[in-house]
C-alpha cells in the first residue's frame, strides 16, 4: 500500500470525525429528529469507514509483508479471493468487537432496570412510591413509562401530561438504539465522542418537542422541563434510562419558548451521501489490497518459480516482494 493510500484510508476517518463535530454544532439549530438522525449516521458511517481502513492496513501488513506466515492453502485461492476475505471479515471483526463493549453496557442497565420493576405488568405508566423527582423509560420487551410520585405530586395535571408524553417519546422513537449506535461509533474511532453527549442532548429535545407537539402547549413543556430539572435532587437513576431531567434542562426549555425548529431532512440526505462517499473513498484506496496481492503472486509465479512455492509449509512470495 502506496503512502498515499495509508494516509487515505487512515486519515480520512479521521477528518470525516473532526469535521462531524463541527457539523454536531450546527444541527443544534434544526429540528432535533433531523439532528438525531444525522448523528446517528454519522457515528455509524464514520466508525465502518474506520473499521475498513485499520482492516485494509492489517490485511496489507499480512498479505505483503508478512505473508510467510500464512498456511500454504491460502495462496491457492481464486485471485483476489483472499485479500477481500481479509479486508471484509477484519472490517466486521472490527465492527463487531467495537459494538460489543456498547452492547454489553446497554445490556446490563437493561437488566438492572428489570429486575428493580419485578414482576410489575410491563406498558402503560408505572408511578412508583419514591420522594426523588424522576421519571424515566424502561426500553426492550417489557417497556414501561416510570414516574415517581416526587415528581408526580409536584407537577400540574399538563405538566404530568408532558412528562409521560416526553418519556413515551423516548420508546416510540427508539432513542435507545440511536445512544447505542453513537457509543459504538465512539468505540471504533475515539475522535467521535462528542457525538454520543451530542445524541443523548439531541434525543431529550426531540422528546420534548413529541410532548409539546402532543399537549399543543410549548410554554407548559418548557415550565415543566424547568420544573423537573429543579426539582431533581439526586443523580440520575442509571446511564440506560432516558430521564426526564437529563441532558441540559436550560438549554432545552429555552429551545421550547422559541418557535419549533424546521425539519431539514435534505440534511440527514447530505449525511448518507457523505459517508458513503467517505466509505467508497476508503474501500478505493483499500482495494489496493488486492490489487498489490496479486501482483506480488504474478511475479512470485514468474520470476522466481522457486520462491512461489512452499517452503516448509509456508508461502516464501515474500523473497520478491522488492517491488512494493
Ligand atoms: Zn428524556
């Protein structure tokens, strides 16, 4: 792989990453689904592209400068077989193993959220008997909209409208999975952290903006954001739960008081286009893979019949190697 082709496939993940926390900032101005929804993509998109840029690199260092150390079977292959099954089960490799950590995380608040529910009938509203001003979404199998009566008894009857409204939100729209994609994405290139606390902001507001949407009254959801946020009296109830007093409170009862943002679904169109273009940029340069392999195979069949053989059960192309 030319240097050229390393600074591609390592670098441009990582401009894609610098240049999608700029643009984190600027979706703060347009409605939060559309926001979401970029982020989302961009976390993903940008973490695969990284993923088959590291598995290019591992597949260049194994097929061309270490390839003695491969099984001899492997260079019967049909011609390129064997450098795109490396980029391709590296790349998911890569994936795989990144996503599990975000996985595991989410799996083990799900489980804890359960097993402090019991054996309590799961959907609807649960108002649980507890002085801390909380209210949160269980998600999975069993969901459930939990409100504590701390909370519950402070409220107006709208207010508690907003707040069921705003956690009911949270499992309709599958928030959950939009957090899980980001942390992901922060777990295959660590330069996209910042979009895992942009998301966890970005879905508390497409919350609120579902409950004000479903009261009709964007003075009440944005009193009752303010009104839970200072209420609140104690830490979150755990890092799976969607509560309703996360994710700035000023910032997200000012965003209330102003006119509901436009949706701009051309953004989250420009977002698709941009990482698949960042991908096949990447998986370009990383087909070079292939073709480096196969003419280090031509010229090791060629030009020194001996070397293309095996030599102790290993393949010995690495003597002409010279030409890359
Ligand atoms: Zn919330």
């Amino acid at each position: 792989m030319s240097a050229a082709a390393l600074l591609l496939v390592l670098g441009l993940p990582c401009l894609a990453a610098l240049l999608a926390r700029r643009a984190a900032r600027a979706l703060g101005r347009t409605h939060p689904a559309t926001a979401t929804w970029c982020l989302t993509l961009l976390s993903v998109g940008i973490g695969f592209a990284t993923c088959l840029g590291i598995a290019s690199v591992a597949a260049d260092l194994l097929l061309l400068r270490w390839s003695s150390l491969l099984p001899a079977v492997l260079v019967h292959l049909p011609p390129g077989s064997l450098a795109t099954c490396a980029l391709v089960l590296g790349a998911a490799l890569l994936a795989v193993t990144g996503a599990l950590p975000a996985g595991c995380a989410a799996a083990r608040d799900w489980w804890a959220a359960h097993r402090a529910l019991g054996d309590r009938p799961a959907g609807g509203v649960l108002l649980l008997s507890d002085d801390a001003p909380e209210a949160y979404a269980v998600a999975g199998p069993r969901s459930v909209v939990v409100v504590h009566t701390g909370l519950f008894d402070l409220l107006a009857e709208v207010e508690r409208a907003v707040v069921v409204a705003h956690e009911q939100a949270h499992l309709a729209r599958h928030h959950g999975v939009h957090v899980l994609a980001a942390r992901t994405g922060a777990v295959l290139n660590p330069l996209l952290r910042p979009l895992v606390h942009a998301v966890h902001e970005s879905v508390e507001r497409w919350a609120d903006e579902d409950a004000a949407d479903r009261v009709g009254d964007r003075a009440a959801a944005a009193r009752t954001v303010a009104r839970a946020s200072l209420a609140r009296r104690r830490a979150s109830t755990g890092g799976g739960h969607l509560a309703m007093s996360q994710g700035g409170a000023a910032a997200r009862a000012a965003a209330l008081v102003r006119p509901r943002p436009p949706d701009r679904r051309a953004a989250v169109l420009a977002v698709i286009a941009s990482v698949v273009a960042v991908n096949l940029a990447v998986g370009d340069a990383a087909h070079g893979v292939e073709d480096g392999y196969e003419r280090l195979r031509r010229s090791a069949a060629t030009s020194a019949e001996p070397s293309a053989t095996t030599r102790n059960g290993r393949i010995a192309i690495t003597v002409t190697q010279s030409t890359h």
